[in-house]
C-alpha cells in the first residue's frame, strides 16, 4: 500500500487520531471549524488595522 493511499484512507476514516487520544468525525471537524474562524479572525485583524494605518496616512496628507 502506497503512502497516498494510506493518507487517503486516514482522512476518510470515521475517527480521526490527535495526539489527546480518538475524535470522532463531529469533533474533527468542530477543531476544522474553530481553526478557521480563528484564522479568519486574525486576518480581519491584520485587514483592519491595514486600513486604519492607511486611513491615517491620507488624512495628514
């Protein structure tokens, strides 16, 4: 059995290894949505503040 297909039989699993022990599906993919909406988070951020500094420098200007 190739790697490739060892990864794909892994990802299709029900349950899913972490290294605090078995996740089910429900429970991979809730850690999925939380770490995206943190990344998303902090890409608003940076977005954010990217706009308030260019807003300041075209008011003094």
């Amino acid at each position: 059995m190739s790697a490739r297909s060892s990864f794909l039989e892994r990802t299709l699993s029900t349950t899913y290894a972490c290294a605090c022990g078995q996740l089910t599906d429900d429970e991979h993919r809730a850690r999925q949505e939380r770490l995206g909406a943190g990344i998303t988070g902090i890409f608003l951020g940076w977005v954010g503040a990217l706009m308030i500094g260019i807003g300041r420098r075209l008011m003094h200007t």
